[in-house]
C-alpha cells in the first residue's frame, strides 16, 4: 500500500511514523519498529571493525568510536571524530536517516512517496541547506524539512486540537525548545516569534539527578565496597536511574536498586523527593516557554493551548508547572516522543495532495497506532513555510522515486566533508 514517512532524529533517540494511502483517504499514522520491540531506536552511531556504521546503543561503549547527539552540530566547521576520523554532523545525521528509510523500505517492501524530516525550531536556512546537502549525497534527494514544533502542531491537529494558535513545549533526553505555532489561511502550520530553547536540558538531567543522590546516599557503602563490583555497578546506574523515572512517572515512590558487592542496595525515592530535585531544571524550561510566548507579544489568554512533545514531559511536573504559568489547556498525547515522527508524517501527506484543509475535526481521541486503521480525509494544502527570513521558496509536490541507497561500509562518505557547505 503506498505510503509516506516521517522521521524524528532527536538528540536521544529517532522515531518514525508512516501513514498509508487508501484510495482517496490516509490512514492514521502509524509509528514504525525500528529497534526489536520498541518504537524508538537510541540516535547513535558506532563504527565497526570493518569500516562500516550501525545505529544504535553498542553493547560495549568504545567512547571513540561511537557518537551521539551530532544533530545539534549540523552546521559547525569542527567535524566529529569518529574511530579517529572526521566527520561531519550532518553527514552522520543522513547516514541516520539513510538507515531508517531503509529499513522501512523493509518493512513497506516499496519506497515512501514523500519523506518529511523534523529538525530543531530555531534552525536558520544554513543549517537545512547543508542538511539537505548531505541527505542528497545519499540518495535523499526530496526530503522535506520542517521545523519539529510544526510537526507537532500537526500531530495534535491529526488526534483533534482544533485551535489556531498555540505554543509547542517540547523536552527531550537531551534538548528543549518551545515556538509559537499558528494554522495559515491555507490550513497549514507556521512558526512565529522567537523560538526558544536549549540543547543540554532534558530527560537526562533528571536522570542525573536521581543517580547523584543515590551516590550520596551510598557513599560509604560506595568507599568501602571492593572497587570492580563497584564500578560494573555505577556503569549501569544511569539505566537504573531512568527505569525509576518512568515508574515515578504513575507511582509515588520507587526503589533505585544497586547491584553492590555485599548485595544489592535499594534507595527509596518519592515522587516529592524526585521533583524536589528537578524542579529548578523544568522551571527554567517554563520560564523559555514563556519567553516564547512574550517574543509575539501575545497575552497568553491568546493562546488555545500548550502542545506538549518529547519523552520527557511525561514527568507530571512538568504539567504542573505549565498550568501554573499559562492558564489554558495543555495538550499531551499518549506516547509524547512519537509525537514529532506522526506529525511529520501527517504532514508528509500534504507534499503527495496538498489542499486546502477541511474544518478541523471533533476533538475526538483516536489511537496514533494499534489495531484497526481508521481513515481520514486525504487532505491537500501546500507544502509547509516558516516565517524565518531568507527559507527558499516551497517545494512543488514530488513524488519519491526507487531509492539506491549507498549500502556499508560507508564511513568513506563521512570521511573529507568534515568542512562542507
């Protein structure tokens, strides 16, 4: 069945969502499994023995030859090293892509007719052409880049925020941002304002956080204890760290269980005691959100909601303290980091049929994935614009051809572009 694909390469992790075409409807969106049992594979790149790249969490962290969050270095002259070779961020950031239309190509058994790309909200123009460069260089050359607070509007909309205005929070494992979004005339989405973030604030800030206090509170246990069992023990404290994150997320209290010499240890934590730590990190998340909101000059009573996105804001503080601040709806979809990818890939159904949008539907729930595939107009609107001065004008609508994609090794085609575009 034909389809389209959106991708979200986060500073975590990358997901992907695809939306078939049925006749003259598409279906909802539907998140693609990237990783064996998960929605969402880590954005990681390992370079192997013999030369070629695999995505991915290796089971042993050789530091120089494995890299992560090079996507917020896209655009940056100083290449990335990787098993002593420079390489550019946003080669390695298509080679990303690159893995996951091919694995969907797979999964589908024919190629996407459109691809939509998230990338960061506060991007300038030079950041996507050099993006752009380097997708092409691998064969993507008709992917569409939209800003991620764009496809999360879109998400939103597809599961019935009927608003016209809003502003997008969006916290991930390692990156925050937050933009005002509002639909156009032509029903599409547009950023407006000054975007807002920060690429060092995230989910694993509050993991760090559980872990320092866990080290604090085992501190003697921790000198004492003989130094090999300890180390194996603290390698693995992060992961344990945000399992109680996620259990802390519905449950009051939770045991980080350390794995020591003499036995295991359990630190109780509470959910108060969790968000003791945190809170000064998700409020100056809040304080962007409405920094973002002030750039347009806009009474927050102007706004229909706050759309919410990433991992992350799963922590009901960070609900909390949002409510405080802005005094309207804010919106959370059940599994907030897929959020992005079925946003994009709703909108990579407008690049196949743009049309004017109908009105917006009944804020009714549907499933984003799972069983049954219920339709929805096949809209056509033109492709997506943002407001930031100097974009190039919209692409025409494109149809994707058979795509031939470079198989490894190929870490030569990272390898001399550490200073392109």
């Amino acid at each position: 069945m034909p389809y389209v694909l959106g991708i979200d390469i986060g500073s975590t992790n990358t997901a992907a969502a695809v939306v078939r075409r049925h006749g003259m409807t598409w279906t909802r969106p539907e998140a693609v499994a990237l990783s064996a049992g998960a929605p969402v594979v880590p954005s990681t790149l390992r370079l192997g023995e013999d030369g070629a790249l695999h995505v991915g969490e290796p089971s042993t962290d050789d530091g120089s030859r494995v890299t992560r969050d090079f996507v917020h270095r896209i655009g940056d002259d100083v290449p990335v090293l990787l098993g002593g070779e420079p390489c550019a961020p946003q080669t390695l950031t298509a080679e990303l892509a690159a893995w996951v239309v091919e694995r969907v190509h797979a999964l589908e058994g024919e190629p996407a007719e459109a691809i939509v790309l998230s990338h960061p909200a506060r991007w300038r123009p030079y950041r996507r052409e050099v993006l752009h460069r380097a997708l092409s260089d691998l064969g993507l050359r008709h992917v569409t880049l939209l800003p991620r607070t764009v496809t999360v509007a879109e998400s939103h909309a597809a599961r019935g925020f009927a608003g016209s205005t809003a502003v997008v929070y969006a916290l991930g494992g390692n990156s925050f941002e937050a933009a005002l979004v509002r639909r156009t005339a032509r029903g599409t989405y547009e950023t407006f304002g000054t975007p807002q973030g920060l690429d060092s604030v995230g989910g694993a800030d509050f993991d760090e956080a559980l872990a320092e206090h866990t080290r604090t509170v085992l501190a003697k246990e921790l000198a004492t204890a003989a130094r090999r069992g300890t180390q194996a023990a603290l390698r693995g404290l992060r992961a344990e760290c945000d399992r109680v994150k996620r259990v802390l997320t519905v449950d009051l209290g939770a045991d980080v269980v350390l794995p020591l010499p003499n036995g295991p240890a359990r630190i109780p934590v509470s959910r108060a005691q969790f968000e003791a730590m945190i809170r000064p990190t998700v409020q100056a998340t809040v304080d962007l959100l409405l920094r973002a909101v002030r750039s347009a000059d806009l009474d927050p009573a102007q706004l229909d909601a706050v759309l919410l996105a990433g991992g992350s804001t799963r922590v009901p503080l960070v609900t909390e303290l949002i409510g405080a601040a802005l005094p309207i709806p804010v919106e959370v979809e059940p599994d907030s980091q897929l959020t992005a990818a079925t946003g994009a890939a709703m909108a990579a159904c407008q690049v196949v049929s743009p049309r004017p949008r109908p009105p917006a539907p009944a804020r009714v729930p549907a499933p984003v994935s799972g069983a049954g595939r219920a339709t929805i107009p096949a809209t056509r609107r033109p492709p997506h614009a943002t407001t930031v001065p100097g974009d190039p004008p919209p692409r025409p609508p494109v149809r994707v051809l058979p795509l031939e994609l470079p198989k490894p090794p190929r870490l030569a085609l990272a390898r001399g572009r550490g200073r392109e575009g």
